[in-house]
C-alpha cells in the first residue's frame, strides 16, 4: 500500500492512497477535490510504463468536487482508452455523484455503487 499524500507536511484536503488488487490499481480518494488539491490527484493517476491502465478510483471518502476533478478524470480516461486500459469509479457520495450525473461524465466513465462491484465488473 501507497500513501500518496507527504506524512511531514500538513495534513492535505485530499489524501490518496494507492493499491492493487487482481492488477488493477485502486485509489482510495478521500476529502477534496479543487483547484487546490486537483494536482496530486492527477499526479497519483499518471500512468508509467510499469503501471497498469486499468484503475478504480474509490470515491467513498470525497466530499466535495468541481470542474478541477472532472478535467483530471477526462484526462485519465483518454489516457487509460490510449493504453488500451480503463477507469472506473465507486462509492461516489451525493455531492460528487451530483456533479458527475450534471457534466456527464458518468455516460464515458462507469460508476458503480461499491468498489467491490467496480472491481468485478466486465
């Protein structure tokens, strides 16, 4: 397990950590997402030649995101698509679900209610 987040700096809005299951990488998603804090999120989701293209964000623990979020989500998607590999979303909380239902974005990256479900899906 990877903590992404700097244990000697102050605690972040965002805290990310990273895991794999199965080959797929999982980003366990916690606090905010905006302008502030949208750099770590995409720098935790860049894809090396070593990492998998295929990813499920786990959103269970974010509490609020904006436009900030979406464009990184946009990116990551047309990234994993180019590597031939996929993203995925789950457990996204109303405030979140709400912005993903309004620009869209859950018609391009599927969203399921668990990470379990994420995980298993097809």
């Amino acid at each position: 397990m990877a903590d992404i987040q700097d244990p000697a700096g102050p605690p972040a809005r965002l805290s990310i950590t990273q895991t794999s299951r199965d080959g797929i990488r999982v980003l366990t998603l916690g606090g905010e997402i905006d302008a502030d804090t949208a750099g770590g999120f995409r720098e935790a989701l860049c894809v090396d030649e070593t990492a998998t293209s295929r990813t499920v964000l786990d959103f269970g623990a974010v509490t609020f995101m904006d436009s900030s979020g979406v464009n990184v989500l946009v990116a990551a998607f047309q990234n994993a698509r180019a590597a031939g590999g996929w993203v995925r979303m789950a457990a996204l909380r109303a405030p979140v679900r709400q912005v993903i239902d309004i620009v869209g974005l859950d018609t391009v990256i599927p969203c399921y209610r668990t990470l379990s479900e994420a995980l298993v899906a097809a």
